[in-house]
C-alpha cells in the first residue's frame, strides 16, 4: 500500500472593513456605520512533494526531480504576490459594487475596507499579476466574471499559480461579524520525463493539450471553449550523462472522469479512474539525424486536476518515437511526420 501525503499550506489575511456609509440600505449614515473582519486564507492542497518522491527518487533522476522543484517553488505555494477583491449585488444581475486590488508581497497583511452595509457576493483571484498567459475577466457583473485563458493557437506555460474564491456576505447593521474566505487553487501542472539513451535523436519539443481554457468565478467551473496547445518548458536538469530530460507544462486543469467519482476525493483528492477515452493529450516533436521529424501523441486517461502535479515517464526509440511505461498512457506515433504536414516546429 502506498502512502500518500497532500501537502496543505495557508496564508491568512485579516481585512477589517468600517462601515461609513450606507445609501443603498439608508440615508442615515450614522446609523448605519459599523465593524466586520474577513479573514483570507490560500489553502494549498497538492501532491507535488510526493509525486516527485515517487516517479523520481532514484539516483538518476535526482536532478530532474531537484529542477522540477525549484520551478514549481512559485506555482504550488501559499504566498500571495496579489489579491483582487470584487463584491457583486446578490440580485438584478450581480453588478460590481465595490473592487480592490493590493499588492500583499506577503504570509500576513491586513487592510481597511470602506464599504455599505449590504448583501453582497464576494469574489476573490490571488496571483493573476505575471501570469501572462490568463487574465481576470469581470465585465462589471458577477455571472461573467471569470479567469480566461489566452486565445491563441499556441499558449506559454503559467507563470503564477492561480487561487480563486466565492462566498456570499450579508453584512448587517450594528452587529459584530467575522467572514473566513478559503481561497483554493485552480492550476495544475505536468512533467513529461523521457529517457533518450540509445535514441541518437538531435532535439525534442513537446506540447500539451486538452485542458481548460476558463474558469468561472461565480460557480467555480472550469470551460473548455477552445483547444490551444500548450508549449512544454525544457527545465534545465544540468549535464550529467544519463539525466532524463524533463517538460513542464503549467496550466488549467483537464476534463475529469465522468460518473466514476467516489468517496475517497474526500481525502485522496488525486486519486481517479482510468477514463475510456484520453482526456488529454502530450505531443513529443524528435528531430532525428536525417532531419526528419517523429510526432508521438501521448493520450493520457487520468485526469489533471487543479492543485496536482502529474509525472508521466517514457522512453524514446531510435527511430524517435515515444514509449510510455504507465499502462493509463497510449501512444500513436507517425514516422516522417514533417512530410506530410505544413506546421513548423521550431527547433
């Protein structure tokens, strides 16, 4: 049996928010003035740490699983560079009412809200500052309020890792209230890790696909309106021969399995089904000697949730196909794929 271990990290943030006004509700602001605490908490729950330890624990992986962990330092952490605060009108369409942004730079930082007494749907996003590739949508309403993935054929790897939260606060007149905000991840990321021993293959590019393109912040869905690739980063894992070549995607998650989900979520949240059909996919570009180009689709049956880290192992042949060695990862290779194609990979 094997132990799993899911790491849980958090940051808190305590928002006292005086009440000076209150037109919406009253014109009588003195009577409407009044105390309320919100307390942020980014509520990390990955398997990053343990999912490195057991696809690279030996020797020879040692500095790819040293290199993922230094680049995924930024993206599965409770730190904060920055919070967006948004609180829509409950009704008539969900309006923005108020909207914040700060810079928190910081574990534990507190801020003075100046807002009414009134009904609210508060919306949280931390980490959109630097991601380049997704931007927080809000288009003054909360039902489209949403994080959106860059429309583009081709898409970089995130550079931040995303949280988000909803909650709904009815602030009341002259009474004492303390609001908690649990806000969750919505990144995931994964590793293509290829052994190329014995393959003579001169360059590799791998991109990914199948995963979400948006996330509504209203109902904490994710959609998948369109297919972009995602460009694999190449990690720099050092020269030592024999050191496994690492891709890294960082993104939103994929579709997950239908109608199989169990009870064990509750407290395994990455454990999954294996799905009938891919539900997304890695494509591994090998330049060979003579030039030609091997495509190899990796179609992976297992879902990418938000918060996980995915290592999916191969080897590459010399005729530079991919060989997956989990049983829940297929292969479809075309040989001389560069002749019967008019995309260009860079290498």
């Amino acid at each position: 049996m094997i132990r799993r271990f899911s790491y849980i990290g958090c940051i808190l943030v305590s928002l006292t928010a005086v009440f000076t006004g209150c037109s919406l509700v009253d014109e009588d602001l003195t009577a409407c003035e009044g105390d309320f605490t919100i307390n942020y908490e980014l509520h990390l729950v990955t398997n990053m740490t343990t999912e490195i330890q057991t696809q690279l624990g030996t020797a020879s992986n040692s500095p790819v699983a040293e290199a993922l962990r230094t680049r995924l330092s930024g993206i599965f952490t409770d730190y904060a560079h920055d919070v967006d605060l948004s609180f829509y009108e409950v009704e008539g369409g969900a309006p923005l009412l108020h909207h914040e942004r700060h810079m928190m730079d910081a574990s534990l930082t507190s801020y003075t809200l100046h807002i009414p007494v009134h009904q609210y749907m508060h919306v949280a996003v931390a980490n959109v500052d630097g991601n380049d590739e997704v931007s927080l949508e809000q288009n003054g309403h909360c039902a489209t309020a949403h994080l959106q993935q860059a429309i583009r054929d081709t898409v970089e790897s995130h550079r931040t890792g995303l949280f988000a939260a909803r909650i709904p606060m009815d602030v009341k007149e002259g009474v004492d209230q303390e609001f908690n905000v649990e806000l969750n991840m919505v990144s995931a990321a994964s590793a293509l890790v290829l052994d190329t021993l014995g393959s003579h293959i001169k360059d590799i590019r791998v991109f990914a696909s199948g995963f979400a393109t948006g996330f509504n912040l209203a109902d904490s869905t994710f959609t998948y309106n369109f297919t972009p690739l995602v460009r694999a980063e190449k990690l720099n894992a050092g020269t030592l021969a024999g050191t496994p070549l690492c891709f890294l995607t960082v993104s939103l998650p994929s579709r997950d399995v239908t109608d199989t989900k169990s009870q064990i979520e509750d407290t395994e949240p990455f454990e999954s089904e294996t799905a009938d059909e891919p539900l997304w996919q890695l494509k591994v570009y090998a330049l060979r000697g003579d030039g030609t180009v091997t495509e190899t689709v990796l179609g992976v049956k297992v879902p990418l949730r938000a918060g996980q880290l995915k290592v999916i192992k191969a080897n590459v042949a010399d005729d530079g196909s991919v060989i997956p060695r989990a049983p829940y990862v297929g292969a479809v290779v075309t040989l001389n794929w560069n002749e019967g194609t008019s995309w260009d990979i860079d290498f």
